[in-house]
C-alpha cells in the first residue's frame, strides 16, 4: 500500500547552506566603507562597487593571515581586462599586509609582497591567493547572501529565482514602512520559536498597540498553505555551529 511504499523512501536531508539568507538591508551598506556581517558562524563582509552600485560579499577574513577584512578599506581597482567597459572596479583592501581583492570574483588583485619573478613562477596567483566569494543578490531593499556558494573557491550555480522575497511588495499599492534590524543575544531557533507563537503576544506585548492581557485564550490554528515541495519526509540537521552564547542578526520581513 502507499504507505508501506512510503516507509522504504529514505528521508531526504536538508542543506542548510543551500539556500538564500537574508544579511542586512540594503540601506545599511555605506559607499565608502566594507559592512560587517555574520550568518552562522561565517563572517562576511559586504560592500558596493562605486560604479555599478552592485552588492559584493567575500568572506571576512583575509587567505593570508585570516584577518578581518572588514576592518580594511574599500580601494579601485584596474580592470581584469583592457577591454573591460569599466575603468575600475571596487574591491577590498586588507588592514595587515594590503593584500586587495576583487569584489565580482574574489580574486587577488594587488599583492605587494609578492615579486615580478613570484608571479612569473605561479601564473594563477590572483586565483591561489583569492578570497572566497559568495553569491549576494538585492531583492526588496534587502541583500540576501547564498551561503553553499562561498564555501570553497569553486563556483556554483544559484538559483536566483529562488530568494526569499514578498510577492506583495512587488504590487501597485503596497507600501512596507517597517525597516529595521536588531542584534539578539540568543540562538536563532529560540527567536524562531517566539514567531511562530502568536498566543503570546497578548500577554508579553500588553500596553502596546498589539497585546491587551485580557485577550490571551486558546488559539486554534489551521495551516491554509504549505510551500513544501512535496510529501515525502525530510529530516534535518542543525545548521552549523549554532549555540546558545551565538549572537544572530534578525531582519524582519512582513511575511504574507
């Protein structure tokens, strides 16, 4: 029967890497200076080319020694090609020995420690001494980061078409006034379990525009729809590196 055919199907496992996570909201990114950032345990850092206005993200730490580079500066940098359209490109500069990479790609672009007869000798040193790169895209006033994409120097394709974004924001209309983000010193899942609780917003949000004690009774649930691909049973692992002392960026997003 189906389900005895249903039992043989083994779980499928959830990556959490493969996915797109919101970091900061657009506006947060100033012109001139990197952002500094985190999801999980992988620093990031973020900033924007001064002539295309696109939202770069490295890892944040340098190849060489590990250093933040966000604690760097933002530098122009020659085209990767004379026939390149853009004069420059905007990349990060390293705080410790100055070591500049390319923001598209990663790669290092600038390496003054390293002699004409050194480069000569490792023709690939802007790829063997880049930074990893990850997918980053704006959707909605938001940047959303692809994680999987910069786990190593190989690169993967993302599906765009992906990202988490509200259909609703895209319509004439509607208008979304709520932009702001906060540093909670807790485990993500511990927040996560606070949203999807409503019986507690008239209790812990009373004398505000949401919560009057007066109202807390039981609150019958009814799922309406699921964005679940299929039946078949998925089991998940935790993401990496969660812990209780782990201090996580949350983006609110009005959610239809």
């Amino acid at each position: 029967d189906d389900d005895a055919a249903a039992a043989d199907v083994p779980p499928k496992e959830v990556d959490w890497l493969d996915a797109w996570y919101p970091v900061c909201f657009a506006a947060e990114i100033p012109d001139d200076a990197p952002f500094k950032a985190q999801v999980f345990d992988r620093p990031l850092v973020l900033f924007r080319d001064a002539t295309t206005r696109a939202v770069r993200c490295l890892a944040d730490e340098c190849p060489h020694r590990l250093a933040p580079l966000s604690d760097g500066r933002l530098v122009e940098l020659p085209p990767t090609s004379a026939a390149a359209s853009n004069a420059t490109e905007t990349g990060i500069e390293c705080s410790y020995h100055a070591w500049a990479f390319r923001g598209e790609c990663g790669s290092c672009a600038r390496l003054p420690q390293l002699d004409e007869a050194g480069k000569a000798k490792h023709a690939d040193w802007p790829q063997r001494y880049g930074a990893r790169k990850y997918a980053v895209v704006e959707r909605q006033g938001v940047c959303f980061v692809h994680l999987k994409s910069g786990e190593s120097h190989d690169v993967i394709d993302v599906d765009q078409a992906s990202v988490p974004t509200v259909d609703e924001f895209d319509r004439p209309g509607w208008i979304y006034e709520q932009d702001y983000a906060r540093d909670l010193p807790y485990d993500y899942t511990t927040l996560l379990e606070n949203i999807i609780d409503p019986s507690h917003v008239p209790v812990s949000h009373h004398g505000t525009s949401q919560g009057n004690r007066a109202l807390a009774a039981p609150l019958p649930l009814r799922i309406l729809r699921s964005n679940a691909k299929d039946s078949t049973e998925t089991t998940t692992r935790p993401p990496p590196s969660v812990g209780d002392d782990a201090t996580e960026t949350t983006t609110t997003t009005t959610t239809a």
